[in-house]
C-alpha cells in the first residue's frame, strides 16, 4: 500500500491546488507587487516604492475604517455566538431532563431561514425595513407624530444598523453548529451533574461551554472572517455607499472604491495587503488567545 | 490502509484550516483590485476599408462589430431599433455583435485590460469607468476624424458642423476630441405642470419668489422640495454649482474644474451654498437623507413632493410610473441674489452619456462608423422618441411634439438663449472629488446648514487633489 499512498494523495490534490494557486496565490502575489506601483487600473505601470503606504498612513478615511472593521471584529462574534449559545441551550436542553422547550423542532428550522437567503437579498430587505419614511417598517411601527428615526442615515447608529443585519443572518447558522456540538455531549455527565445538585444556569457555565470550547473557537474565527468583510451589506445598505460622511466605510469598500471608482488600483492594492495582515493577525491570534488543555 | 486513517484530523488542525479559510476571503478581496493585464501594449489587427466619398472612415465592409451599452434611464431601444438597423443598411455584411450592461466598468475594464475590447462602448451609469484614466492609458480613439467626416445625412456638412456648440468640447481631453456625448441634458427645478397650474403656482425666478411658493406648497401639505440622500446626492451638487455658476459666470466653475487655488471658497459659490443651505433647514424633509432616488421620483409622480434638481433623463426614467394628468415641466434655478451676472433664464445644459470607440479593439473604424451613424439626424430623431431625451445633433427634434418634459426643455432652451452653459466637469475627471461634494452637500443640505464649512471642505479636497500626483490633471478654458 506504501507505493500507491502519494499518486493517490497527488491526484486528489493537484486540481484544487493548481486552481489555488492560480487564484489565490497568484492574485495575492500580482496584489502586493501591485501595491508598490501607482497603476490607474488601465495602462502602464510606474514602480513608486512605498508612497502608497505613506498614503494610507497619511489617510484619514483608513484610519476610520480600520475602526468599523474593529469594531465588527469584536461586537459581531460575541454578539453572535452569545445569541446562538443562548437559542442552542433552549433548544436541546432548555425544556429540563435533556429536551428543548416546546417547540424546539420547529423554532430550528426557522432560525435556520435568514442563512438560506443570499446576502443581497438580505441587505435589500433590512433597507426597506430602516427606511427613513413612513414606508419603512420600523419607522411605519412608530406613532405619526414622531419625528421619523434616520438608521442608516445617521452616522451614529449606520454602522450598529449593519451589525444587527450581520448577526440575524448569522445567528441560524451557529444555533445549527452549537446544537450539533450539545448533541455530542455525553447524557451522562448532565445526568450525574443533576444528580449532584446544579440548577439549569449551572449546567451550561460548567457542562455545557467547556465542552463546547472547540466549537466556540471555530465559530469565533468565522465570524471573525465575516468581519472583516460585510462588503455585499455595506454597499447595498449604506447611505452613499459607505456613508453618511465615512461612517459605515471598511476595508474591503474602501478598495472596491479606489480600484474601481478612482482609478486608484496601485493605491488599492496597498489597502489589500493592510487587510491581509489585519487577517493574519487576527487568525493567529484567535488560536493563540483560545488555546486551552483540552477538558 | 493504516496511513489513510491515521491521518485524522484533530480538532485544533481543523481550527488552523478555519484560520487558512480567512486568508483565503483576501484575495477575494485583493482580486477584485488584481485585474491586472497591464492593459496590452500591442494593438490586436484593425479591420480597416479603402477610404471612398461614400466611405469617409475606411470601414471594412466584411468586419464584425461590437458595442456594448449601457441599460439603464435610456434604455437600450435605440441602439436595437434605431441604429444597429441604420448601420446595417449601408453595412449590410458587417455582423453586429450586441449586449448590454448595468455596470460596464465590471464588465468592460476587464475585457480592455485583457486586450479584448468591444468596439464602440457606451461609458454611462454609477458604475461607468473614469473615462479620464481610460483616455489617459491611450485606450480611447481619437475622433478627430470622425467629426471631420461628412455628416451621413445632412448635406454639405461634417458631422462636427451638424451639432450643437459645445458638444465636441465636452468629450475632449486635452486638446483632443475622444468621445460623443450624445445625449443633451437640461438641468433644471422638474415639478408637474399639471398640479402647478391647478394650484396657481408659477415658477419662481427670484429666490424671495421661490422661497415664497415653498412656503405656499408647504401649507398646501406637499414637501416642497427634495432630493434622494441615499444615491443621488450629486443632483444637489448639481443644484449648489449651477446657482453659483449663474451668480458668478461660468468662470467659477471653470476655476474649480482647473484646481485652482481659493475655487471653491470663492464669494459666488459661498453665496450659492449659503441660499440652498436656507432651503435645506427650512424646506427639506428629514427623512429623505436615506432614501434613493427611485423612492423620491416616486414621491413626485404621487404628488407629494414639488420640487425635484434633476436632469431632462427624469421624464423617461418615470415614464411607467408616471400617473395619467403628470405633466413634466423644468425651471431654471431661480437667481439667488438680484446681482447675479446671469440672467434668471440662463440654464445648465450639458452633452452627456458618454459613447467611445475602442483605439485598441479590433474594428476601431467600424466603431467611429456606428457613431457617425448615431449622429445622423435620423438616428438622433429616433432616440429622441425613444427616449424622450434631446440629442446633440442640432434641431433634430424640432417641430415634433414627444412629450411634455420634452417640450418644457426645448422651450427653456430656447428662453435662455445665448445664456446655457456646459457646467462643470470635475466630478468625471476626479472621482475623488465628485464623492465629497456629495457628502458635502448632504451635510450642507441636511445636517449643518454651514455654508462655510461647505466651501472649506471642498477646497480641501480639491488642493488635496491637486497636490497627488498619482491622479492625472485635466483642464479647460
């Protein structure tokens, strides 16, 4: 069997790593010598060295969206993954006696529904519901007297608007994945844990989260990633794409705009690479800060 | 078989590939800016004809073509209907090769980096390419000889001589003539005629006029004026610098589109800024900072709104929301300050949607031959019914009535005399640019009312501009 084990190994991987390659690699390598040039995006290419980093360093607007990329960073997972732990306990333990609270076959399969939606149609639907007009949902619920509330319109509350619309697209997914993980654990030791004493509240700080621990790190770099992007809902949401005045603006848009839209690809490929960077030191840092003996 | 299922996966290996996935959502990212073919230096074979009386351009008759255009306010009857057709009757054996897109730089800046442009490519939408840098990067045709060309189907003229003045300038960079703005866009306050003269409403010519009418349709229980936030904050821009254009001339849009220093903080474009901000803090409906445009047409066609800063191309964006009885009218911006050097009638008219012939593709001359063809008078009566929007080609609509908006327009047209004036061109030559005086106006309209900061905001960005060298510089006189 020795022989055969690396053309066996071989043949499965050389596709996709030649497309990894070829897509991935090779677009990653084109973006960083990209960032050293002052390439419009059509025509030739001039080497600048680093003014582009200067630039950026120099960039007010980077600055903020390093912000709001942050800010997402840290709010959506916990956010997320609290709401998921919370509907996943109810669900598979919640009722006592390791059953859900009423319903919970049910409830499953609806908060499985806002992952099924493609993300566009998501953001176009959370746009009509925080219209600014009576036509919106939110502002429709309110009294007519009120003066109506500006959600994506007003810079203070745009970017948490987004987070909501992030974390009820998510929640479904992790409520399946944390149910999964529950489902895995042992009868047994709620059975001896409730037979020594704990209460519900017990049960899931001192069974339920240690021995979901793994789960948990998984879904925190998920999300993590999800962060660092919100690209689809940012630019079909925000009031002037990224707007009003910056205030929803991230990474990724900040590049879709001076690719694109400045004809700034040089410059846009140096934001690429700060995100790329941003990514590699969230990923390591997400294994290392979540290291922990196995239980 | 031990080797195979030895190699489980541990749980933290597993994470570290989680980990792997996230480096993998960046070139997702990083390729959306990593199109990069360096724009091919060589130029693919050009189809070319011997050059005749009756084929000025040297077309080659056998060659294909391909255009591309843009589907949105205009539609895309016109280029099906009207002068593919026209084309295809002096070219009988040269294919045309249709298609058309909402977002042409998605589309098309690929396909010119890769060396594989369409021909005759019309450059229009949100998403249309900085036609600056794609002049710049030698990938626009240059149409001298187009316009030097005898018209196709007015005697004894060039196509240059059959249009309106102006036309040429606006599509030429530097010197030099690179595309056909073919459209001609009346800017202008759009309400309906229909409810105006129920009401008894005239437009305003003074501002004290137009602040008292505002102050009538108010009470009347109608928003008086309003513009979308959301998407189409540039129609204000478009307001704030018209008004400044006719307090000051021209000149002060001229300034601002060379990069001058003091441009934008100059007395006519403060006065401007300051008169719309009292429109804003008075008039203006909160709410319509985060809506679209389509939201606040819509709003007018229902007659709950007067007032909407927009362009000639409104009538035949709304013509299937358009109620029986809506009759569109435009009126000039009214004059702000009873020392303006325009008059009141003086009106923004500007060539637009912008239509440019490949220098690289593979039937460049075919391309210039669609485009002579477009400027036909036949053609342009055409797209004149089809579209409900003027052409450039002089007079070609005349005598015809087409539409109410229509009618308005040429009669605006021909109120303002010698008194129309192209505006400004800075927002197609930096985009930068463009992107702040829209949120400068929506603050300025809806937030601060500060019509100080206003020009500040803008002469920063604008010196901001001027001072980068990687963004190339235009000018006009």
């Amino acid at each position: 069997m020795r022989h055969g084990k690396y053309p066996f190994i071989i043949g499965f991987l050389a596709v996709p790593v030649a497309l990894y390659v070829t897509f991935v690699v090779a677009a990653y390598i084109q973006t960083f010598q990209l960032a050293f040039t002052n390439w419009s995006g059509l025509g030739a290419i001039e080497y600048i060295g680093f003014d582009n980093f200067v630039k950026l360093w120099n960039d007010d607007l980077f600055w903020r969206s390093v912000g709001h990329n942050l800010y997402l960073l840290i709010l959506l997972p916990i956010i997320t993954i609290a709401i998921a732990l919370v509907f996943a306990f109810l669900l598979n333990v919640g009722g006592g006696r390791n059953r859900g609270v009423w319903g919970s076959t049910g409830y499953r399969v609806i908060f499985f529904f806002p992952q099924l939606m493609a993300l566009a149609i998501v953001a176009v639907i959370f746009g009509r519901v925080f219209s600014t007009d009576e036509s919106g949902m939110l502002n429709g619920l309110f009294p007519d007297s009120w003066s109506p509330w500006l959600f994506l319109a007003d810079e203070r509350w745009a970017l948490t608007c987004i987070l909501a619309v992030a974390v009820w697209q998510a929640v479904g997914f992790y409520v399946v994945l944390f149910s999964a993980g529950m489902g895995s654990i042992e009868q047994d030791i709620y059975e001896a844990a409730e037979l020594d004493g704990a209460n519900r509240i017990t049960l899931f700080f001192r069974i339920t989260i240690p021995l979901l621990w793994n789960t948990l790190q998984v879904a925190w770099v998920y999300l993590g990633i999800a962060a660092f992007d919100c690209f689809a809902l940012i630019n079909i949401m925000s009031v002037d794409r990224g707007g009003p005045d910056g205030a929803t603006s991230v990474l990724a848009m900040l590049i879709y705009r001076n690719a694109f839209e400045y004809s700034q690809a040089g410059y846009a490929s140096a934001l690429g690479v700060a995100l790329f960077f941003l990514t590699l030191t969230f990923a390591a840092l997400t294994l290392r800060v979540t290291r922990r003996d196995a239980v | 078989m031990a080797d195979i299922t030895n190699s489980e996966l541990d749980r933290r290996s597993l994470l570290r590939r989680a980990g792997a996935v996230g480096l993998a959502a960046i070139p997702a990212v990083s390729m959306l800016s990593a199109c990069v073919g360096g724009g091919s230096e060589e130029t693919p074979e050009q189809a070319t004809g011997e050059k005749s009386a009756e084929n000025p351009l040297g077309v080659d008759p056998k060659a294909g073509l391909e255009i591309v255009i843009f589907d949105g306010g205009l539609g895309t009857k016109y280029a099906t209907d009207v002068d593919t057709p026209l084309y295809n009757k002096k070219w009988p054996d040269s294919a045309v090769t249709y298609s058309a897109t909402q977002e042409v730089s998605t589309v098309i800046q690929p396909r010119i980096n890769a060396g594989d442009a369409p021909d005759m490519i019309n450059n229009s939408g949100s998403k249309l390419m900085d036609f600056g840098a794609v002049v710049n990067a030698g990938q626009a045709q240059e149409l001298t000889e187009l316009f030097a060309a005898p018209s196709w189907d007015v005697e004894g003229k060039t196509v240059g001589e059959t249009l309106v003045p102006g036309a040429i300038e606006q599509g030429t960079y530097n010197g030099k003539p690179y595309a056909v703005n073919y459209a001609y866009t009346v800017f202008g306050l759009w309400y309906n005629k229909a409810l105006f003269t129920k009401n008894n409403w005239a437009a305003p010519t003074t501002w004290a006029e137009f602040t008292a009418l505002l102050d009538k349709i108010k009470a009347a229980g109608i928003t008086p004026f309003g513009y979308a936030g959301a998407n189409a904050s540039y129609y204000m821009v478009r307001a704030i610098m018209t008004s400044a254009g006719k307090i000051g001339t021209e000149q002060v849009l001229k300034d601002i589109d060379n990069l001058k220093a003091g441009a934008w903080t100059n007395d006519a474009v403060l006065k401007a800024a300051e008169a719309w901000a009292g429109i804003g803090k008075t008039y203006l409906d909160k709410s319509f900072l985060g809506l679209k445009h389509t939201e606040v047409q819509l709003r007018q066609n229902q007659d709950k709104l007067a007032f909407y800063p927009c362009g000639s191309w409104l009538e035949n964006e709304q013509a299937k929301d358009t109620p029986p009885g809506f009759e569109y009218a435009v009126a000039p911006y009214p004059s702000v300050t009873d020392a303006d050097k325009l008059p009141a009638a003086a009106l923004n008219a500007a060539a637009g949607e912008i239509y440019f012939v490949a220098a690289k593709g593979k039937n460049p001359r075919g391309g210039m031959e669609y485009l002579r063809g477009m400027l036909s008078k036949e053609a342009a009566l055409g797209f004149t019914k089809l579209t409900k929007s003027l052409t450039v080609v002089a007079g070609a609509a005349d005598g015809q009535t087409i539409s109410p908006g229509l009618t308005s327009a040429g009669e605006a047209i021909t109120k303002a005399g010698s008194d129309i004036f192209m505006g400004y061109l800075f927002d197609t030559w930096y985009k930068k640019l463009d992107d702040e005086s829209r949120i400068a106006a929506n603050d300025l309209m809806f937030k601060d009312y500060d019509a100080k900061k206003f020009c500040d905001r803008m002469e920063a960005a604008a010196q901001a501009v001027a001072a980068d060298s990687s963004i190339t510089k235009f000018n006009r006189s």
